[in-house]
C-alpha cells in the first residue's frame, strides 16, 4: 500500500530476509523483513538522513504517525516508521531477543538502501537501537535512545500482568471493545495505556470476534529477555548519541546510568523532560505527555552539528 501525506509510503512486510553483516556466533535466529510507513516531505527528496523510529514493547509504527509527520516537516527528512518482530505487521518469531532485533533493524537499513541513518528508538526499542550502532551493523550518523538505559534492567510487573489480561480477553471471545477495556481496567487503571495495549486488538472480519494481533503468548514468554542488554562485549559507539529521559521515571536515572552511558556511548548527553513519565513521546491523545517539548528537543539535537 502507498499514499502520500506528506507523503506516506507505506509497504507491507515479506517472510525472510538472510543478514550478510557481522553477527553474533551466539545467534541463531531467523531475520524478519519489518514493516514499515515511511514519510516524506512534501517539498523535495531530501539529501539528509533519514530518521528510523523504532517503538516500544506492545506498541507498534502507528504510535509515531503524528510524531513522524512533525519531523518530516521540522528536519526536512525521510522519517520511517517501524513495526519491530512480533508488533504491528511484522512476521511473528518465536524468538525475541535484542541480538535478533538488532539483526532485523540491520537487514531493513540494508534493504532499503540506506547506507546513513539517524535512529531512535523508546524503551524496548531504544535497547534495539543500540543494540545494532554498539554491534556497529550499519552506519549511523546520530542515535537518539529514548526512556532506556543501557544496561540490564527488570521490567514492571506490570508487562506480565497486561499479558495475562490479554489472554483472558483473547479466551473471553469478545464481540465488543469496551468488554475488552473493562477487562483490562481490572489490571491497568490508566484508561490512555489500556487505549495504547488495545490498539493491538483487532476485529475478525469473518467472526466478528476481537483477537490480539501481537503474539502475546510469545511475548510473555520473552519478557525476562527484555530486561537483557547486550550479549556480547563490544567497542563503543563513536556517533553523537541523546539519551531523553523522563523525569518522572525510573528507566534512566543520569546519577545512577551516567557512567555506563559514558562508557559505552562517549559521545553522548542526558536530557531530562520534567513531568514524563516512560511514555514521553507517545502521541496518542489521552496520554501524551510532553510531545510538544520531546519533538523540541529532537529537533534540536539532529540539527546540531
């Protein structure tokens, strides 16, 4: 599918790609072909690097649109959009691992061409994203991690209470998704992060039932390893790299993760966005946090030089 929105070029994700870069000999996983939404600005092709977002466990590339489009204006670039494994539109794998994540994110630059890129990626995302620049898989001329240290970090408990809600409500054979947000409600209070969870709930055209189109079960099964950072020592990423942190959590503390960012990422500094929580981006309505600030502070850090 293709439409333009400024513009929007959207595509849909093939079965299997083979990664020809340097990977781990740890590894053994299958690369998936990710899908993606990519917009352009409307005035010409740009020169400049793209920016290559890669979203948050749960989440997928339809919680960047309004932010992407934002940027394609501001920087007058290429903004991508991805759907990581076991998200969105992307293949489903069984294995769900940063090395494989890093790997897919690797073979999607490659594929499409792009030999320079600016990547940002949030929370689960954001540990892909260094994951490949630390693995130095692709060219990356910035890196820009957002609410995520890097280091090994437990999750909430309360990723492995929405997976057991998802699964009542998936067994529950629901014909309405407000019989879905009630079952929810009795996990998660925050009507804007159940609206988030529930954007992954989809209507069975033929059945009339409402399924989850991300493999939960897969992903509960992969929470442990999302706590994981690297598998593998490696060299420090050279490229100029913002860690955006919000003030009101608990992912990136500049006191406490400071000196471990330093030394994997020298060239590197900490924003802090007073008032956010972990979702500081995301755009959706009900809980954007501080989008306005967020996109202010990208903005900048990819203009400087």
């Amino acid at each position: 599918m293709l439409r333009n929105a400024g513009k929007v070029v959207a595509t849909k994700a093939g079965p299997w790609l083979t990664l020809s870069q340097r990977t781990f000999a740890t590894q053994h996983h299958e690369v998936v072909d990710l899908d993606y939404t990519k917009f352009s600005p409307d005035n010409a092709k740009s020169s400049k690097p793209p920016l290559v977002i890669c979203h948050g466990l749960f989440g997928s590339k339809q919680n960047w649109k309004s932010l992407a489009r934002a940027f394609t204006k501001r920087l007058n670039t290429d903004v991508y959009t991805l759907d990581m494994r076991n998200h969105g539109d992307s293949p489903h794998n069984k294995v769900h691992t940063y090395n494989a994540m890093g790997d897919d994110l690797a073979a999607f630059l490659k594929k499409q061409g792009i030999d320079d890129s600016i990547l940002m990626g949030h929370s689960m995302g954001g540990k892909a994203v260094m994951n490949m620049c630390l693995r130095d898989l692709n060219p990356v001329s910035k890196l820009i991690v957002v609410d995520m240290a890097p280091a090994v970090l437990p999750l909430s408990s309360d990723f492995g209470s929405y997976v057991k809600a998802m699964d009542e409500i998936q067994k529950a054979n629901l014909t309405k998704r407000s019989d879905a947000d009630k079952i929810l409600a009795q996990t998660e209070p925050d009507i804007g992060i159940r609206q988030f969870l529930l954007t992954n709930l989809k209507k069975d055209e033929q059945t009339g039932l409402y399924k989850f189109r991300v493999p939960y079960d897969i992903l509960g099964k992969s929470l442990g390893k999302m706590s994981d950072f690297m598998e593998e020592e490696t060299q420090p990423f050279e490229k100029p790299t913002l860690f955006i942190a919000g003030g009101n959590s608990g992912y990136i503390k500049p006191e406490k993760n400071g000196p471990a960012i330093k030394r994997q990422f020298p060239h590197s500094s900490i924003k802090v966005i007073k008032g956010a929580g972990h979702w500081v981006p995301t755009p959706t309505p009900v809980h954007a946090e501080k989008p306005e600030e967020f996109v202010n502070v990208v903005t900048e850090f990819v203009g400087s030089q």
